[in-house]
C-alpha cells in the first residue's frame, strides 16, 4: 500500500526547488499559522496591511485562514471565523444553525486551503520541480480556481480542469491566473469527463502532475486540522452551558470537508456526519445519476478521499430548493420580506455570505434537525464553501426565466415551499451494511478506472485506525518539512 501522503524528500531536486522559491521570495505557511494567525509573523502581518484580498501575491499564502478580516484588502485576523448563524425565523427548526463563511478567502472559496494542502507536499519535498512541471487542477469550479490561485503564488504553473457549464464568473476571473484553461463537457455532475482529460495530458505531456480533488488526501487532511478546528472554536464560543453540538452537515464535492466532520467527531463523539448530494443526482442515497444544479458538487462517484465508515446519514437536497433558499437569500426583495419577518439587520447583511452549495449546505441542516426533532440547545454546523459573489450571472440567469423581476411574493413562496416545507423524505441512517454499499462504490471509479489500490480501499475500510487515524496525524509532520524548507531558503530569518 502506498504512502498516505508521501513526504519522502528528493534532496538533489529539493536543493533546485529552494533556490527557485528563493528567488521569488516566497514564504510558505504552515498549517498551525492556518489554525492560528497569532503565531504568523508580524512582518507578514505589516505587509498584508498593504495587500488586497484577491492580489497575486505570495503572501496572501498567509491568508488562507477562515480567520481573515472580512474586508477586500488590509485586512489582518479575528478572534474567530466569519460565519452566521441561520435563525428560526427563516429555518423553521429549533435548532441553532451555524454557518461558516468561506468568502474572505481569497478567491473567495475555502478551496485555496485545500489545494495549497496538495501542492505544498510535492513542493517543500522536491517531488514538484516548478521550472518543468505543470500542476493540473480538475474540478467543478472552486478547487481548479484555488489550485491556480496558489501555482500562481508560489511560482508554479498550472492548468484548469472544469466543466464547461460552469458559472461565467469563474471562468473570467480563472483567465487572469491560470496557465491554462480546459472546458470539458457537462455541469457539475460531469466528473468522469474531467478525469478523462486528465488521462488525455498524462499520456501527452511528460511534465504534468495531476491533484485530483477526489483522490489528494491533502484535501482531507486540510479540512480536518484547518477547518475542523475553526469549527470546534465557534462551538465553545457558542455552545454556552448548555448547548451541545448534534451534527456536521455538509455537501459532498470532493468530500474533503467532510475531513473537518472527523475532527468534530473526535471532540463531540456523540455528534453525526451527515452528507449532502443533489436529488437529481443521488449517487449515495441511491446509487444514482443525473444532471443538478448545485454548482460545486461533484457526483456520479464516491470521492477516494470520503470517510464512509464514519459518516451517519445521506440527505439528497433538491436543485429547486436550493436555488429558491439562494435567491431568497440574495434577491433585494427576498431580503426585505425576510425583513418583514422579523430577521435582524446584522443577519440579513451576511445572507450574500451564501452560495448556491452553502444553500444546499443549509437545507442540509435543516432536514437534518427535523429528522432528528433537535431543540434550542442542539448546535448543527456547516460551511458556506462560496458567496454569491460567484453566482451573479445566475441571479441574472433565473430573472430570465421567469420573464419578470423577483418580488415580494416570489420570496414569500421560496420561503415556504423551499425552506419552510422542506421534508424529511430522500434522507437515509446509515447502517454498517449501508455504509459498506457506499464505501464499495469506490471501487468502480477508483480502481477500475483511475488504477489506484486496491489493498489501500480495503485498508480505507479494514485498518481504519491505521488509515484515517494515521491520516490524521500527519499535520505536524507536514509542518516541520515547510518549516525546514523556509530555513532553506533563508526567509524565515
């Protein structure tokens, strides 16, 4: 079985790769600064003060935290995460539902972590040559942008896999950074084509090195320490004396931040993971298959990178719902009915803070919360993976469809019917057989199709503690490799 994450270091190119990086001068953060930017340096500090948010700039490395100040530029670190807190008013639970943002990332998805997590370990080992290699990004939108983003700052090339449905405004702002762009066909549930094209560059160009999303444990590793732990401080901010967290919602696209359920699971045992997907495309609840709207989730296939074993419950969310939750949440005038309804000032600012995935993250919770009949103490978390910001083109888009503008009775049916009157139907508990059914899902994907192990799925299943829980534990390892490679190259100093 291969290495989890293979930290084996190749000296002679090592030596090649600091002088590169050196010349650049580029500092690389470590996943503790991640977790906490008090330990980052205040020279770095001093120079973010004068950096913008989006800037092509190696130090904005220092700003893949879901601390960051919630401003376009100058900003340094809070306390705690943005996040926003979805009241009964609009859910209809009891249950306290919290949202973590992932805008004030730059490119404005928590995707830059996760993609800085796959990189970096070919980087600081000298497995990654930046003066020959190309790094190939296939996603289905925001992890090829973050991947870009961070081949960008750190002096590397790169490619972008994505499909060609895709929002507009990802594809315009991906042409101000990647090296290259590739559309492939379909939306968000066209996974296998993207996988294609990658096989199509290997077999072509000898100098690509391909991080698959839903294959780099990287992902996974990231979500678990950086956002896991950014999770865990909202809930001892939160909880009080009596409040008490229920479960994790989150929609699966490459599962990574599933990883970040897995931390809770370790603090909270008693807490659930429960996984979202498209209902139009229920590959998980249903071994199913089909075209969705939820920009973000990838599908049709089980992500190497998901802990089945340790999830607790699939919840198929509908495009509809999703979408009619998201222009509720953006439209003026779904923000003003929500107004009427009693919903405070400061919540309604943040209600942009919500992509279209971030809509299905929360209907997630939602469901979530009535299947299990939580009350005022229970705490269900979930990410915003995105903003609106993405979507403005959709905005536009379903104004179209409709041939008039949203209104005030618009929102009120959104409200009820897709918020609301949200059911407790297309969800499942997974039992140890139904889990076993996902978990075997991989091997169509994974070993037939993209020739991964066979003894690693097994072990993934079988040798759970010496697979994930050794996964796990693997931060501080990465850590010292950066630390060491910073010393090289003089920067640290």
């Amino acid at each position: 079985m291969k290495t989890l994450i293979d930290l084996t270091v190749n000296e002679e190119q090592l030596k090649k790769t600091v002088q590169s990086v050196k010349e650049k001068n580029i500092l690389i953060p470590t996943m503790a600064q991640m977790k906490d930017p008090n330990k980052i340096p205040e020279s770095v500090k001093e120079k973010l003060k004068k950096t913008g948010l989006w800037d092509v700039d190696p130090i904005n490395l220092f700003r893949i935290s879901w601390k960051n100040q919630p401003v376009k530029e100058g900003g340094l670190f809070n306390p705690l995460p943005n996040y926003v807190e979805i009241p009964s008013r609009i859910s209809g639970v009891k249950a306290r539902i919290i949202a973590m943002a992932g805008k004030y990332f730059p490119t404005g998805a928590h995707k830059v972590g996760a993609s800085f997590a796959c990189l970096v370990p070919r980087l600081v080992t000298g497995q990654f040559d930046p003066k020959y290699h190309e790094a190939v990004w296939p996603s289905t939108g925001n992890y090829c942008r973050g991947g870009a983003y961070n081949s960008a700052l750190l002096g590397c090339k790169s490619i972008a896999i994505l499909p060609e449905n895709m929002s507009r405004e990802r594809f315009e702002w991906l042409k101000t950074v990647a090296g290259e762009i590739i559309a492939t066909p379909g939306c968000e549930s066209n996974v296998k084509e993207i996988y294609d094209k990658t096989w199509e560059l290997r077999r072509n160009r000898d100098n690509v090195l391909i991080f698959n999303q839903f294959g780099e444990l990287g992902n996974h590793l990231w979500h678990y320490e950086v956002t896991g732990n950014a999770m865990h401080e909202i809930i001892k901010a939160e909880a009080g004396a009596k409040g008490k967290l229920a479960g994790v919602c989150l929609t699966s696209g490459s599962a990574g931040t599933l990883g970040s359920g897995d931390y809770l699971k370790d603090q909270y045992p008693h807490a659930k993971i429960a996984v979202g997907e498209a209902l139009q495309c229920p590959t998980l609840l249903n071994n199913g298959f089909g075209d969705h709207r939820i920009e973000g989730i990838g599908d049709k296939h089980i992500p190497w990178i998901h802990n089945v074993k340790n999830t607790d419950m699939v919840i198929a969310i509908d495009d509809n719902d999703s979408l009619g939750l998201f222009r509720l949440f953006n439209e003026q005038a779904g923000q003003d009915y929500l107004r009427e309804q009693g919903v405070s000032e400061d919540v309604i600012a943040k209600l942009p803070w919500v992509g279209i995935s971030g809509a299905a993250n929360i209907l997630s919770c939602i469901k979530f919360a009535k299947y299990y009949e939580l009350t005022e103490d229970d705490i269900v978390i979930t990410v915003l993976t995105d903003s609106a910001e993405m979507y403005q083109s959709r905005l536009q888009e379903m104004e179209e469809e409709r041939g008039k503008a949203y209104s005030n009775l618009h929102a009120a049916v959104d409200h009820n019917r897709n918020i609301l009157g949200v059911r407790t139907d297309s969800m499942e508990e997974l039992t140890y057989q139904s889990k076993k059914r996902i978990h075997n899902l991989k091997y169509y994907t994974w070993i037939e199709q993209q020739e991964y192990d066979l003894d690693e799925l097994n072990a993934q299943w079988y040798d759970y503690d010496n697979y994930w829980g050794r996964l796990h534990q693997m931060a501080p390892e990465l850590d010292q490799l950066i630390e060491k490679f910073n010393e090289m190259t003089g920067l640290s100093k």
